[in-house]
C-alpha cells in the first residue's frame, strides 16, 4: 500500500536574510527522496544532506524487507518457526505499526506483505479476479498473529509465509527521523521528503512559512490548495495514477488488507500531524475506510487533520481544518 507524491513544495527566495537553501534529489529506500536545508553557507547545507543521506541509507539496510540481511528480513524468513531479535529501533517501529493496526481494525495492517499481488494496475488485467482468488491473496495477512517481546526485544509472526513491511511506514519514520536529527544538530529549517512522505520544520530563507501545495488529481500540474506549514508533517495517498475500471466502478491500487479488495470511492486523501510516520498510516487507511468513516476516524485524532477528494471529485476535510482559507482554485 505504498503512496503517492500528491503534495507540491512552494519555495520562496533562495539567497536571504544571510541564509541559503540547498536541495538535493536522490533515490533511496526504493524512492525519491527530496533533502531541502537553510543553512549559513553552501558548504553547511551540503554537508547536512550528506548527514541526511547517511541516516536514511542506514534505516533502509535496517528495516526494508527487499534486503536479505536486514532485521525485517530475518523475521520473515523466520516466519511460522520461532521468535527472532531485533535491535531496539526495529522493535519500536514494529510495535507503532502493529498499534496502528489495531486503531484501524485492520485498514492499515502491518503484515500486508504477505499479500498475493492479484490485482494488477499497469494496464495488463482485463478480468477481475474471482472472489476465492482475493480472499486467498489475504490468508497470511492478519496483524493478529504478530507477537512481540519487549523484554527480550524479538518479534515472531507465527503462520509461515507471514511477512511484516514498512513500505507504508519506512519513508515517513526517516523523514521524522532526519529532522530530529537536524534540529538537535542545530539546523533550524528544512524538508525531508520521502516519496511524498513530507516532514517540515523551521521557516524558508525569507521567514516565511513553507507552503504545501495539494495537486489537483484531475489536472495533476495544477494546484488546488496550498497549505502553510511550519513544523510537522504532510502526506498524501492517491489512487489517480494506478487504478483499473470494472462494471464501471473505479478501484484504487491501494489495498483493503482485511479483505483483498482495492479502495474504492476516494481519489486522494492528504493527512498534516506532527508525524510523518503515523500520517502515512493514517492516509493509506483513510483510504480503505472510505470518506465517512475516514473522517470519523480522524476527528477522534485532534492532532490530525485531513483533506479528502472523492472519484466524482468532492473534497471533504476533517472539522480542525477550514479547507476554504486555502483553496487556490476548483477541481
């Protein structure tokens, strides 16, 4: 259930006030990953994004399950056998996401790993899969049968076959990860962004508040909200760019863990919070609750706010965000 980049960045001036900005693109953790810095002098913000890179490099050979040799890894080539031990960290985020899991009731579920890839959404399947195939694609998918230690600090997922990942997760936890990081190094402004997964912090060159801009799905160069944002994070999940058409029903490539069955009836969902770890979690499941219950799920979360826009093209937000402050256009 991986996202997509929805969210634009807004920058301002780039030499001001005897501060620059540097930016740098790069790939890791299987993504684009955007590093932004305001720093003194060219030669500080450069070093930062290498201190940036460093980390994020250091988390994916840790958590990402598509290395052999990291810790996720092991615990799933140990499925069904017994109980491995993993470093701290590993355990901490394992344990978010299995909490998470259990808020949703499953519409985020950290054992999504294990799911057959039965729907294809690049233009090569024609027949919907019958309904024995789906509810197949799910049977090692179940948050249920996680067990973990913290006294011993070991994580067991007890069918064989069961995988947990954090391709959902992993992006926002180093996004939030590099800037606590830089904020304790004294780096007082700039943007982590992991495939859309975006964590913010300080103010841009000229003092001025960074601004998010939220893509139109329908017109995708365009912008139909842009949202100031200080300290925090924003992330979207979108369904406009993968999706397939059946009976004329449109279904997203973002799958309902419990059940098989894709996404329906939301064309994008972007979630601001303090964290970009837990906003990913909270869109994606956004997503599979659909818009009624995504926005009573989400109003239980004050910390959380939301802006949400259905396929026939109507934007919902959550009761803590006046969306009309913001609109710069209409979709």
């Amino acid at each position: 259930m991986k996202t997509f980049l929805t969210t634009i960045l807004v920058l301002s001036q780039l030499i001001t006030h005897a501060q620059i900005l540097r930016k740098r693109t790069t790939m890791l953790m299987g993504g684009r990953f955007d590093i932004t810095i305001v720093a003194k002098d060219s030669l500080t913000a450069e070093m930062n994004i290498d201190t940036v890179i460093q980390e994020i490099t250091r988390i994916e050979n840790l958590i990402s399950d598509w290395k052999p040799t990291s810790q996720v890894s092991q615990v799933n080539s140990n499925a069904g056998i017994g109980p491995v031990q993993v470093d701290p960290e590993v355990f901490a985020i394992t344990e978010r996401a299995l909490r998470l899991s259990k808020l949703t009731d499953g519409a985020f579920d950290i054992s999504f790993a294990a799911m057959d890839r039965i729907w294809k959404f690049d233009g090569s399947m024609t027949v919907k899969p019958t309904p024995a195939a789906i509810k197949k694609s799910v049977e090692k998918v179940g948050y249920q049968n996680i067990v973990l230690d913290k006294t011993h600090s070991t994580i067991f997922l007890k069918l064989k076959g069961m995988k947990i990942g954090f391709g959902a997760l992993g992006e926002g936890y180093a996004a939030d990860r590099c800037r606590e990081m830089m904020l304790k190094r004294g780096v007082n402004a700039g943007i982590v962004n992991g495939s859309g997964d975006m964590s913010v912090w300080g103010k841009q060159p000229d003092g001025s508040d960074w601004m998010i801009g939220i893509t139109n799905p329908t017109r995708k160069a365009e912008v139909f909200a842009v949202i100031p944002l200080r300290q925090g994070a924003a992330v979207t999940s979108g369904s406009y760019e993968k999706f397939v058409i059946f009976n004329g029903k449109r279904y997203a490539h973002i799958i309902n863990p419990a059940t098989g069955y894709p996404a329906t009836g939301l064309t994008s969902v972007t979630v601001f919070g303090p964290s970009a770890e837990q906003a990913n979690g909270f869109s994606t499941s956004l997503m599979v609750l659909g818009k009624h219950s995504g926005l009573k799920f989400i109003s239980q979360l004050p910390d959380y706010r939301c802006i949400m826009i259905t396929d026939d093209g109507k934007v919902f937000s959550s009761p803590n965000m006046d969306l009309s402050k913001y609109k710069t256009g209409q979709l």
